[in-house]
C-alpha cells in the first residue's frame, strides 16, 4: 500500500465498521491527515480540529476557581481532550468513549495525540456510552458512584439534531439535560459541539434545565477550499442553588 494512504485499523463495532486511516495531503505540503469513519460517516478528520479546541476553551472559560474535575463525552482524535490539559486548573479529565478500539488507538500511539493523553496523570478513559451515564443516577465515574464534576464537554453527536444513533435523542430534550445537571457541581458548566447553525429551540430547552444559555459561533479556515467555516458551540451553566 502506498505511504500516501494507510489504512491503520479496521473493526467492526456494535454501532458499525470503525475505521482509521492515514492520508498524506501533498497539495497541503505532504502534511499525514488521520480521519475516523464509522459506516458511512466520516466522525472526525485531524485537518478540522479547530473547533473541537474551542469547545474546550469555551466551556472551561466559564468556570471559577480551580481544581476542576473535567468529564470529555467523545474521544475521537483526542482534540478536546488535550485542549482541556490545556487549563492548569483541570485536576482530573475523564474521558468516555463507547468504542474500545478508539481508546486502544490513543494507548498504543496509532494517533498524533496520544502519547499527551496517556502521559498526563490527570486522565483516566473509560469505554462506556456517555449517554447512559448521563442518565443514570451513578453518574460518570465507574469507580465512584454519584461523583459530581465541574464541566462537561460533549463531542459525540455531530449536533442536537444530527445523530450517529436515534437512541442518543432522548439526552438532548428536557429530561435528559436535566438529568446531566444532577452531575454537575454548583457553578458547574456543560459545553458541547455542533456542526449546525445556533438552534433556538434547542437553546430554549438549555435553558431550562441550567441557568443559563448561550449559543457561540465558531469560524475557522477550510484548508481544503480557503473559505471560512462555521460550527456552533453551546455552553449552558448551573446556578449554584439547582440540585
């Protein structure tokens, strides 16, 4: 096979073929493109990561103090994950991801990221559906039952609307975020991204389960085009005095 393309793992999955490969993009300078399908839809591309980044920033930017306990609900090329060490304030990361083979990539160096993630003792991940966590009354964390945290940052969904699985739908209406409330410290955010335009209706169902609500537009440059993107990061807060 060419060094140009490389196919670095393929497994089939209970939500479907998971693949990994390696592209060389010589019209980009020779730069190595690592992208993650699964079925027929392309999950995440290294050449587009800059808003996966903001998700982190955007959330964390809204917290106070220090000594964060941080949930990252996706870990797909590792982006938001690696942005959130970012935060000196960040004491403990938790990373969900409900396939195994996607953690396996990260512990075994398949990926750019990954020696980051598993060199920094502040990260533990955890093959488990972050959907039904969320739901649950025992919360994130496997080894602790009920544990609150401090933010949490989801990407999993390409948006609220645009599913990877009719099962995830539930979460993203009033019951469900208010459910993943209940594992929120008070003061505590919850941030997540969006490939869509601001939704109002989904921001008016933000708001009702958390303090406040509000909807940022993320612009970036196509590397592939040269024309600006835009994708949508949400970011709701819990007031201190919500259960």
């Amino acid at each position: 096979m060419s060094r140009d393309f490389e196919e670095l793992d393929y497994r089939e999955t209970p939500l479907g073929a998971l693949l990994l490969r390696r592209r060389r993009m010589l019209s980009l300078g020779g730069i190595d493109v690592y992208e993650v399908k699964l079925g027929d839809a392309f999950l995440m591309s290294s050449l587009f990561h800059e808003v996966e980044e903001a998700l982190a920033h955007l959330g964390l930017g809204e917290l106070e103090g220090d000594r964060w306990d941080v949930v990252v609900g996706g870990l797909g090329l590792g982006y938001t994950a690696v942005a959130a060490l970012e935060h000196y304030e960040v004491a403990s990361l938790l990373v969900l991801d409900a396939l195994e083979p996607v953690i396996e990539w990260h512990r075994r160096g398949m990926v750019p990221l990954g020696g980051k993630l598993t060199g920094d003792r502040r990260t533990r991940m955890l093959q488990a559906d972050f959907f039904e966590r969320a739901q649950s009354t025992d919360g994130f964390d496997s080894e602790q039952a009920g544990r609150k945290f401090h933010a949490v940052l989801l990407d999993i969904d390409h948006s609220p609307r645009e599913l990877l699985h009719p099962r995830n739908a539930a979460f993203y209406e009033a019951d469900g975020l208010r459910a993943l409330a209940t594992h929120l410290h008070p003061g505590g955010v919850f941030a997540l991204w969006s490939d869509d335009p601001p939704d109002e209706e989904f921001l008016e169902l933000l708001g009702g389960a958390f303090a406040t609500a509000r909807a940022h537009i993320v612009r970036f440059p196509n590397p592939l085009t040269e024309a600006e993107s835009e994708s949508t990061v949400y970011v709701a807060g819990k007031a201190s005095d919500q259960n």
